[in-house]
C-alpha cells in the first residue's frame, strides 16, 4: 500500500532519512519520541511538504501520480486538522457528501454518538480530545482503503483510546485495509499493530514483528563485574544505571537459558524509545 525508499529531508538542525513498507491488509506503526521524524514522514507521504530527496509511492503510484479518486481512498488525521473551526460537525456533513462519493453518513453519525460528538457546537469551541475524535471520524467516513493516522489518540482519554482502538479494528474487517499509525505512546501501539518500525533522530533504527518484539526482546539488568563478563553478541542498547547496566537484549531466551543469575526483563517498545545506542 505504501512505500518509502530512502525519503530525505533536510531542516537546518534535522535529517530525515526513511525507508519503510505498509502491506496490504497490515497495520504498521511508527513510533519515535518527540522530534524523531514521525509527522514529516507522515506530511511527505501525504506530499504536504516537498521531500529533498528518496521515493515514495502509495497505491503503487509515485504521489504526483494520485489522481482524486486514489485520494478518496485515503483517511488522514494529521495533527493540524485543517478543519474550519467555525464550522459545527452538523454544517461537515454536506461538505463531506461532495467531497467523498463514499461518505457513509449513518455510520458518521453513529461514531459521533461513540464519540459524545455533538453536532451543533461549532468546532472552534470543541476540547483538543474532541477535535481529534472528530478527525478520526472523518477519516473512517468514507471507506478509505487507507488510513494514515499520525498520533491519533494524542489529547484522549483512555476510554476514548479503547473506543478508538475498537472502530480501527473493526474498519479493518474487510481485510484488504492498511492503517499506518504513529505515536509516541509505544504502548497504543503494542496491542494493535502487525509490525513496527522505530524511528530516532530521523532514522529508522527497528524494524519488528510485533510478536517478535514482545517476545524475543528483553532487558538484562546487571553489575559492571556481570556486564563484562557476559557475551554481549545479543545485546543491542546499553545505559548505565547506578547498579551497573541496562541492557536490551533482542534474545532474551539466550540469556535466560546460559545467565540464570542475572535479572532478565520483559521489554516493551517504551524500552527500545528510552534506550541510548549501544554504547560498549
Ligand atoms: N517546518 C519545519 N521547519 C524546520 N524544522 C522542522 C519543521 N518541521 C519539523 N521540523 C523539525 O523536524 C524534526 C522532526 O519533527 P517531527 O514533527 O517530524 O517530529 P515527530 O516525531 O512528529 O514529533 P512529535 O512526537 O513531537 O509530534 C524536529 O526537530 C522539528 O523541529
């Protein structure tokens, strides 16, 4: 559905620089601290800003390429929603009609009811959480075969959260749908997407089955004494610690199996975020 070869682009203090896949019928994240490369990546996929340099095709067509109809097929929630605010969601409805041959006004409607949407406040008068329910109920509006979510639970709480995760996983029931989601809140990540790519500085440093990353990573916390002594051909990120080491691992097993004496950790993708690059 997407990819991405090797797109750069160049801000006086940061360069991006991201290869990356979204297949059919998958949902890919894309997570990343604060200031990492998320929402350019999103913003160049989107063609909203001018890349420097690499490809990029969605549907198969380079972005120059989409014609409209590729682009009713994509649902977008970008953090500038780029909704007039003086609007109300009632006054979005025709707009919707025209702009959208798909737009499925019922369901619309009933997410707005999910949401507690009302439809008579203008927007400009709605709390950040609901200005991002609403961008989300948008882009499920109209049957998209795409969704190109950048950190679409920001700013809700978390049974908006467990709502949101809910509609994106009934949208996906059709099967031949992709959701490319970020966020740097790995955990909403975690239990939703197939694979994921980590994203640092620009770059992507991982890239992981979901099942692989929850299994087969783990974190070893050990002396200074243990650190040295241990074969650390498995071991991906280091931070000292008062203790000694904080070690990622992405084969924990190895370590469990011939270190029984040392702590080994379940590692989540907050870990891999908050880890340096191996240091030693
Ligand atoms: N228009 C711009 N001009 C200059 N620098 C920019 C511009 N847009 C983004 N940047 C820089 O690019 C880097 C990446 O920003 P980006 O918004 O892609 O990060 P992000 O991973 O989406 O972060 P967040 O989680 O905070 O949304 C940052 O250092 C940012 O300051």
């Amino acid at each position: 559905m997407i990819e991405i070869r090797q797109l750069q682009k160049n801000y006086q203090d940061f360069h991006l620089d991201c290869s990356l896949r979204v297949e059919d019928g998958m949902i890919t994240g894309l997570a990343g601290k604060n200031g990492a490369g998320k929402s350019t990546t999103f913003k160049a996929i989107l063609g909203l800003i001018r890349a420097d340099g690499g490809e990029v095709e969605v549907f198969g067509k380079k972005a120059a390429d989409l014609r409209t109809e590729d682009r009713e097929q994509m649902g977008v929630v970008l953090s500038d929603s780029g909704i007039s605010e003086y609007l109300a969601v009632e006054d979005l409805i025709p707009v919707m009609k025209n702009l959208y041959t798909k737009f499925d006004e019922k369901s619309f409607r009933e997410r707005c009811e999910r949401f507690d949407l009302p439809y008579h406040k203008k927007i400009k008068e709605f709390s950040t959480g609901m200005k991002r329910k609403l961008q989300i109920n948008l882009a499920l509006s109209h049957e998209a075969k795409l969704l190109i979510l950048d950190e679409p639970t920001a700013g809700l709480d978390v049974s908006a959260r467990e709502e949101l995760l809910d509609m994106l996983r009934e949208y996906m029931e059709p099967g031949d749908r992709s959701i490319l989601i970020s966020s740097h809140i790995a955990t909403d990540l975690e239990g939703f997407c197939d694979d994921i790519y980590l994203i640092n500085d620009g770059k992507i440093v991982l890239h992981e089955d979901t099942d692989v990353l929850l299994g087969k990573y783990g974190v070893l916390k050990v002396t200074e004494e243990q650190y040295w002594k241990i074969d650390r051909k498995y071991i991906i990120a280091v931070r000292k610690e008062e203790y000694g080491y904080r070690c990622l691992t992405n084969e924990k097993q190895f370590y469990l199996e011939n270190y029984p004496d040392i702590v080994v950790e379940k590692s989540g993708i907050d870990e891999l975020i908050l880890m340096e690059k191996k240091e030693k």
